[in-house]
C-alpha cells in the first residue's frame, strides 16, 4: 500500500508573504526578472514593470534571488574590556565555546588585560526530543540561558562549574544567550551538553547558530582537514575553522582519542588582502609547521618544540585571492599554533575569518549564471529511496516498523524501507556521487565498510562485517550509513526549499503563496512560497 501522508510546512518567513524577487526561465527560452508570486488560480507571475502570468507547465527553472538568509555555524562573540560589558572591543562568530587564554592573550584585538567579559549570542539546536543538561567548566565567571530560561550559572568571582537541565524539542532552534567574565590570569570556558541519548561533548558547530547573516562575499575560514597521526594519512574529520589560532587550547578531542599521541592539522583556502603591499606572515606554535603562500613556500620546520615564532615576508595585492596552505604537527594535550600578517598598513593580528576563504569564489566584477545559485546543502539529514533528501536524523531505525522523526517543527513517521542513507556530511549529496550496491558505512576518512546493519540508534550502528566481524561506529567516525541504494525515478518536477530539503516531485500545483506537490514516498506536501529556494523541470 501507497504511504501518504499530507504536510503543512510551517514557513519560515511570514505566513502573509506574497511576492519575492527572483528569476523564471519558460519553456520557449525567455527569462524573467522580478517579484515573483504564487496566485490562488493556480498561476505563477512575475513582476517587473509588466506582469507576466506563467502556467507551472510553462516554467523550465525557477529560481528565488532573496532566499531567508543562512545562519553561520557557532556563536556570535562581542568582546569586552573590563567585567561590566559597556566597553566594547569587537565581535566574531566562534564556532564552538572551548576556550582557554593564558594571562597575556591577546583575546581580540583591543584588549590589553586579562579583565574583560564576552557575551555569546545565537541560537542551539539540539538532536532529541529530551531533558538536556547544559554544563560548563569556567574560569571566572559563567551565565547561560536557553529559550530565556537561566539553565546553569557560576559566579563566584573564581574558577569552577556549573549545570543544569531543560527539556529541548529536537530540530527546534532556542535562543541562548552565554556570559563570560574573566577576573584575572586564565580565561576558561567550556561549553557542554548531554541527554538520555546523547553523549556528553562540547555542543558541536553544526549544533550553534550566530545571529548573523552569510554574506556571500565575507570569507568563510580556511578548510581544516584534521589527522590522528603527523604524517597526514590518517583522516579523522573535516570542517571549516575560522581562523587559524588556537593558544592553549587542545584541538579536537576526536583526533586524540584512543590514546593518540601524535596529530596533525592542514588548512587549506583562499589569502584575500585587504592592501597591497609586502607583507610579513609570522606563525607562533609549539609544533611542526609549514607555511606556503601563493606557491611560496615560506615557512618549513617540521620539528616539534617549545613554543617559538617564525615570518617570512610575500607580495600581496589588495583584493587578490591567493592559495594558502598551512600545516601544523604535534603530540599533547595543550596545542599552541597561530597565524598573523602585518603589513605598512595592515597592523599586526591574526588573520581574520573575512579575510580567508575555503575555496576560491569568483570576482564580484564577473556576471554569474543567473540559474548558478546552489541549493543550500543540510549538514546532516536522510535520503529516501526515491530521492527526496530530509535535513533530519531518526533517532532509531528498524526493520519493517515505523520511524518517527522531527522535521523542522513537524513529527514525521514513515516506513523504515523508505529510508534509503543517513548523512552526516552533506559531501555525500554530491549528485556525481555513486552508491554502492549493498549496505554499509561510509567512513569519514573515506572508506566503504560494507556490512549488514543490526542496529541504528542514537545515532549509533551496530555492523556485521565479513570482513571485520560486528563493529560498533559512532556518528563522529561516520560520513553515511547506508540501508539500502537511493534509486530515484526520474520526475517531472525537482524542487528545493532553503533548508536544503529536495523533493523529486510528480506532479506540482500553485496555489496562493504556496505549491503542492506529489512525491513517491511523502506522499501530498504543500510548501509555502517562503521557503522554496527553486522549482526545476526535468528534461
């Protein structure tokens, strides 16, 4: 029997939104500019001086130029001078709250003694619906609160803990709000969660929303490809790191697990200066480190030791991106390794997140494809077997039952065989990208572990390999679990929504600020014109 079931998306702008601005191409090659609005009589306009009505039939491409703004993983950090928050240095996304400044840090720019506070900002989202415990290791002082609720607190002019609970809807993103004040000497921080189903760990990046918009043009930080062992083979994790500067502070704990005594960390990406000009590029790390610029090696001393510093110096030209590749090697527990650049113009710092890029983006001065935009990718979500992708992680998955999962604000249950992969990375939903035949795990640093699965739950597998026997792999080793090969049927109608969501659509019907939808395994959807990022006919 058919599964359906009907969804009301819950939109994520205003329910009275009619018109957004974007761009149509028909099916006898002319495009559209303008606002573009979703009519009850089934018809689709665009605006721009005249109205054009358009039949969904007629449409080819559609494309939304103004989608809600992406949040940026990690917390918006403004940095203050002195314990009282009224003298304001500057502000950054920090990706995740483990920070530890011995006395003398320069914390941010501007701040000259070790008095001073950071107020946290942005929104968490947890993975299950339960009772959480918010705790934190600080030295000085601590307040935290979610969904305006104060959950844990430590002020006592000292260092110490702190914790409480809070019950949390999983998908469901809470303010949270976090003060720091640091006294003196060491400013620690550590911010951490657990529940019934979830491990105790620093509440990760993708987990963390700043309060910021993603400005195409700011950079983006560098990749950071992290490796348990100091020649680089052994890859243990991918993300973006906003700036290469971590004094004092371990890097992550998974590549130090399992009593590893050696690792190693490559940052690749774009330089973007903000002047021309020589300028001097200095590290400061007690490890190995190798620093190329614009094909330039400049540092090269892979030699592990006590904290030192070293520069070399580089042409650069102001808004001229150049490949940046930096390598850092070391064993322990307190790893210590920065970047700065100073130039005539360019004060000493170290090298900001808007100035770095993970990869090379084209100038602003070069016309884009009008159809380019990508959709945005979910970090981490489910594919269905016909090919509808879900920005949603089931917390149990068994054979011939019912899986419940929340989706944005919405409790879903479908047939556990319409699941086809669970994802961790949204790499995996490269559409180039070819399943293999029979089950398994893919692992993060890239190898199919083919294997029957017996279980998934907390985000946990429990494999029976042949050639490994049962093994047991937590979603901190795992790029995609994979039940049984995605095998989309070809549909007339793709379409995507702004929270990385893609349906293979049957059929597709406009009605006011809103379309619906018919897909294999969801069955009806009705989704709200403010949250549709593109409609596209299939050849």
């Amino acid at each position: 029997m058919r599964w359906c079931i009907l969804i009301i998306l819950v939109g994520m702008l205003t329910a009275g939104l009619t018109v957004r601005a974007g761009v149509i191409q028909t099916r006898d090659g002319k495009i559209y500019h303008g606002t573009i609005k979703f009519c009850a009589d089934g018809k689709i306009t665009i605006t721009q001086g005249a109205t054009t009505t358009l039949a969904p039939a007629d449409v080819v491409h559609l494309l939304m130029a103004d989608p809600p703004p992406r949040r940026i993983h990690g917390l918006l950090g403004e940095y203050f001078q002195g314990a009282d928050f009224t003298n304001p240095k500057g502000q950054r996304v920090d990706p995740v709250i483990d920070v530890r400044w011995p006395p003398g840090t320069e914390v941010i720019p501007g701040i000259t003694n070790d008095v001073y506070a950071v107020r946290w900002t942005g929104q968490i989202q947890p993975l299950y619906n339960e009772q959480y415990t918010i705790s934190t290791v600080n030295d000085d002082d601590v307040r935290v609160w979610i969904d305006n609720k104060k959950v844990a607190e430590s002020w006592t002019g000292s260092q110490g803990t702190a914790s409480g609970t809070i019950n949390l809807l999983a998908g469901k993103r809470y303010d949270i709000q976090i003060d720091f004040v640091n006294r003196q000497l060491d400013g620690v921080l550590r911010l951490s969660w657990s529940s019934r189903s979830q491990p105790e760990e620093i509440v990760p990046a993708r987990c963390l929303f700043a309060n910021v918009a993603d400005n195409p043009n700011a950079g983006t930080g560098l990749r950071a490809e992290y490796f348990a062992n100091s020649d680089m083979q052994d890859l243990r994790m991918t993300r973006l790191d906003a700036q290469i500067n971590f004094h004092g502070r371990t890097l992550p704990d998974m590549i130090i697990k399992g009593g590893k005594e050696r690792y190693a960390v490559r940052w690749s990406g774009y330089l973007q200066p903000r002047y021309s000009g020589t300028y001097t590029l200095a590290t400061h790390s007690n490890g190995g480190v190798h620093l190329k610029v614009a094909g330039q090696l400049l540092i090269d001393d892979w030699q592990r030791k006590v904290p030192q510093d070293h520069s070399a110096t580089v042409l650069l030209h102001a808004g001229q991106k150049v490949p940046l590749t930096m390598e850092y090697g070391y064993g322990g527990y307190n790893a210590t390794v920065e970047l700065f650049w100073s130039s005539d113009k360019q004060q000493r710092e170290v090298v900001p997140q808007e100035c770095l890029f993970a990869e090379e983006k084209p100038a602003a001065t070069v016309p884009p494809n009008e159809f380019a935009s990508e959709a945005p990718l979910p970090p981490q979500g489910i594919i269905l077997t016909d090919g509808t992708v879900l920005p949603a992680v089931p917390d149990e998955l068994q054979a011939r039952q019912t899986v419940k999962l929340r989706w944005g604000t919405h409790d879903l249950a479908l047939p556990a065989e319409h699941i086809a992969v669970v994802f961790y990375d949204s790499q995996v939903l490269d559409p180039g990208r070819t399943w293999p035949a029979d089950n398994g795990v893919l692992m993060r640093h890239g190898d199919f572990l083919e294997g029957s699965i017996l279980a998934f739950k907390h985000r946990n597998v429990k494999l029976s390999s042949i050639l490994f026997g049962i093994k047991n792999e937590g979603a901190d080793t795992l790029r995609a679990v994979l039940f049984t090969k995605p095998a989309p049927a070809r549909t007339p109608v793709t379409v995507c929504t702004t929270d990385g969501s893609v349906f293979p659509a049957g059929t597709l019907t406009s009605a006011a600020d809103s379309v619906t939808i018919t897909t294999e395994n969801l069955g009806t959807l009705t989704l709200l014109a403010g949250d549709i990022f593109s409609i596209k006919t299939n050849p």
